[in-house]
C-alpha cells in the first residue's frame, strides 16, 4: 500500500508546503504573511485518482500584530482517507516569517519552520512533508511520527502585480528513519481581472518525480472571502495520479 501515499498533498505543501502551509489554491509557498492582528483560514478537500484518496483539510492561522507583526502562526491538520487501508491524520504546526515584505514590481523573502505529527492508518513507511506524505526506505510502521521542517521562500512580482513568482526550497527531517528529505517548488500567480487569479505550478521532493498543478483563485468579496480549485498530475508508478481540489479561504 505504500504508493497510495505518494501523491504531493497540498501543506504545504505546503505545503504544503503544505504544504509548508501555502496560500491555497499553492502548494509552493509565497513571501507573504496573513496582516496583523489578523486571522485566516483555509480549509479544502482533495480527491485523488491512480491511487484512490481523499484528503480533508483545515488550517486557521494568525498574526498578533505588535513586535510579532512580521510573524504567522500556523495550528491545523487533516484527515488522509485511502481506499483500501485505514485513515491517517495529521496535526501540523507552524510558524512562518517574513524577511522581507512582498512590494509591487519587487521581491520579498520569508522563511517556514514546522513539526508534524502524522499517524499513519495502515502499515506503511511514510512521512509528512512541506509538500506532501511520501513513502521513506524502512521498517513499516503505524507508530506516530514527529517531524521538523523547513522552507524558504522567494516571491517575485511583475508588471504591476499583474505575474508574480514564487520558489521554493527546503528540507524535512524523518527522525524515524534518521534521514533527510529535501523539497522545491516553483509557482506562479497569473492575474486575469481583479477577482480572478490563475496559478501554475510544479513542486517535489529529492526523491520522486515532480508534481503539476494548474488552477483558479476567485474573491467572492475582495481580501476577504476566496474560492479556489485546482486540477494536478504526477506521473508516478505504479500508478499515475490525477487530483482535484476544492477550497476556501477567509481572512478577517
């Protein structure tokens, strides 16, 4: 059952990320910070083909403004359902900071660091990611796993906000299996009208083949209520995967 944990989550992901946790619909992760004194969070639910899973998501987050204004503090997780095979979870937390704000026309520059706690439903070798759950050489496994990460962040803005890029580039520690697991991503935001943005992607780990994701970020009401989706691929064996994702995200 290992391949059924192959597939990059998005963390961050951040992700991841998690993926690392990225701005949703991304998996790579942007120089950027929720305001201060402010809240978000984002919640989503993923399906996935090739190897049959469905993720479910939800990450608030929080910036307490004053001398930790330049500082995002990140408590979620999520529940990884395969079929066949028992259900994992995942409990990540998160504190994301900015070395360099954002600007117009500009660059900006930011730096992830996190633990997860990933218990794993079936006997699997697996561990969490910035940008996903990957299968790790060892002895299988359902014992909780504690792992640190971390990610840095470049943002780069163009023509008047109108493209603006992003990459990334980090590692994971699998204290299990006393190894190291690197992660990249690069990512761009397209914008189409001042509610519509399009982004595109590609994002992996130092083992596997990279992933693809392409997708839409609609602002029902302006820096506040988001509506995203996404459509990814990884050509991965024994099974290619195929995904979508569904997702909202709300700032206040």
């Amino acid at each position: 059952m290992r391949h059924r944990f192959r597939a990059a989550l998005a963390f961050p992901l951040a992700l991841a990320s998690a993926a690392a946790l990225a701005a949703r619909p991304f998996n790579t992760d942007d120089a950027r910070i929720v305001d201060p004194d402010g809240w978000q969070i984002e919640s989503y639910v993923k399906g996935q083909r090739g190897s049959r899973q469905t993720e479910f998501w939800f990450l608030p987050a929080r910036n307490f403004g004053g001398e930790l204004d330049r500082f995002e503090f990140t408590l979620g997780g999520s529940l990884v359902d395969p079929d066949p095979g028992g259900r994992s979870n995942l409990l990540l937390a998160q504190v994301k900071t900015l070395l360099k704000p954002l600007t117009t026309n500009g660059a900006g520059f930011a730096l992830t660091v996190g633990l997860s706690r990933l218990k794993p439903g079936a006997t699997v070798e697996v561990v969490e990611t910035p940008f996903g759950v990957t299968t790790v050489p060892g002895e299988s496994s359902t014992s909780t796993q504690y792992n640190p990460y971390l990610n840095a962040i470049a943002s780069v803005s163009a023509f008047d906000d109108a493209v603006v890029l992003h990459f990334n580039g980090g590692a994971t520690r699998n204290t299990a299996a006393d190894r190291t697991i690197g992660n990249w991503g690069v990512g761009a935001e397209l914008a189409v009208t001042d509610r519509v943005i399009g982004i595109a992607e590609t994002y992996g780990l130092s083992q596997g083949k990279p992933a693809y994701q392409t997708g839409i970020r609609f602002w029902a009401i302006p820096a506040r209520w988001q509506i995203d989706g996404t459509y990814g691929w990884q050509h991965a064996s024994p099974a290619n995967l195929r995904w979508i994702s569904l997702g909202v995200r709300i700032l206040w």
